[in-house]
C-alpha cells in the first residue's frame, strides 16, 4: 500500500463537501407532488409547495431522507477513521529522511488574525513559530516566507500570508508528529512571549497556572528551549527551585 497515497486522500476526503444533493432533489420532488396532489395546481416553486404543509407533514416527508443522511455520514466516518487509524499505525515505524528539496509544510493568514489589528501578522507569523521550532531542534532547515498582502483595508491594515517551508516532505512531517515528537504547552507558551506574542490570543482555555508558570520562564534569560526539554512539563515548586 502506498501509505503517502492513502493520506493525501485522506486530507482530501477529510474536507470533501458531503454529497447530499440528491436527496435533497428528491425531497423537494416529494414536496411539488404532494402539492399537486392537495391542490390540483402544479408548481415549480419549492418554498410556495412547502407552505401547504403542517410541523408534522414536513416531519414525517423528511424522516426517510433523514435516515438515507444518516447512513451516509456514518459511512463516511467510518470510512475516515479507518484510514486515519491505518496512517497512524504505519507513521509509528516510518523512517522519516530529510529531503535535499524544501516542502511549504503550513499556511498562515494575517486576516485570520484581524482582531489584533497591526498585530495582526505577528500573530499569522507567530502562529508557525512552534512547528519550525520542533524542526530545528531536530535539525531540519526551516524557512518562514511572507507574502505581502495586495492592498491594505481601510485602517492601512495589510493582512500578509505566511507559509513554513522545510526539508521534509508533507507526509514525512505528518509522520514525524505522529512519532510522538511536539512541544508542551508550557514551552509553547513560553515561546509565544518570546516571540511577542500573547498565548491567549491563539488558546484561550489555556490554564492559568500554565500561563504563570510561562511568564515565569519567559522572564528567566537562562532558561532555553531544547530538544531534550521541549517537551517539558513542570510544578510552579520546581520552576521556582
């Protein structure tokens, strides 16, 4: 099996608009019948057919179609969770190989993040910061290239694109972060600050004790993010030791 295959699929399926288009045709078919059948008229207009009909017609009209939905989706579902399940049983064991090419691995968007106003791009920039971080403790080249919006809004905002570039292809990045390698929340958070960036903003169920504990680290010039504590997770005791 072509495992790099299965999960472009997968990406695709994942945000492939689910086919209903003909059950809805043939609802609303079911509809103009049952109004020419009531009224003797024909129609062609769905919304005037409807009209006719009571809370429970309407109800009882839509529970077969309903259920045909319903199958599907569950189908559908069934059908994405065996893939992903497939994908990430082989990424446990995949050899991921640095590639002599560079690959746009994740995009960000300055208008994503218009509520920051002129912040709003340190935010989009920011936002890819912890994946090339995790990169480059594992020795991977990372490049964060900007894309400068067209035209600016009418407070002279200009929302710019970011795009993560490395050496690993889509899928090997994809199979690296299955293998178990991330960053913690707290160091996350820690390297929100450094980037003048405010953790919140992106998160803002993140904990209050993780939010204090990363003001604490950010504040301490000797503390540094590395491969062997990127995935650090520790007391406010122990920080203050």
């Amino acid at each position: 099996m072509n495992y790099e295959k299965l999960w472009d699929a997968y990406n695709k399926y994942s945000v492939y608009r689910f086919k209903c288009d003909d059950v809805n045709n043939q609802y609303e078919q079911d509809v103009l019948d049952f109004y020419k059948k009531e009224t003797g008229k024909k129609t062609k207009s769905f919304k005037k057919a409807s009209s006719i009909l009571s809370e429970e017609q309407v109800n009882t009209m839509q529970l077969p179609y309903v259920e045909v939905l319903r199958g599907r989706l569950e189908k559908r579902e069934q059908i994405k969770e065996n893939m992903k399940n497939l994908l990430e049983e082989y990424a446990k064991d995949h050899n991921v190989v640095a590639s002599n090419n560079m690959y746009c691995i994740k995009k960000s968007d300055g208008g994503n993040y218009h509520t920051q106003g002129f912040g709003c791009n340190k935010y989009a920039k920011g936002s890819l910061k912890e994946s090339q971080m995790l990169l480059d403790l594992f020795g991977y080249k990372t490049e964060i290239k900007e894309i400068l919006g067209e035209s600016a809004d009418r407070w002279g905002i200009r929302y710019n694109k970011y795009e993560l570039w490395t050496n690993l292809t889509p899928f090997d990045y994809y199979c690296f972060k299955e293998q178990g390698n991330f960053i913690s929340v707290l160091n996350w958070a820690v390297l929100c600050w450094r980037n003048g960036v405010n953790p919140k903003v992106y998160f803002p169920f993140l904990s209050d004790e993780d939010y204090e504990k990363s003001l604490v680290l950010w504040r301490d010039n000797s503390y540094t993010i590395t491969r062997d504590n990127c995935m650090l997770e520790v007391s406010m005791e122990d920080i203050k030791k």
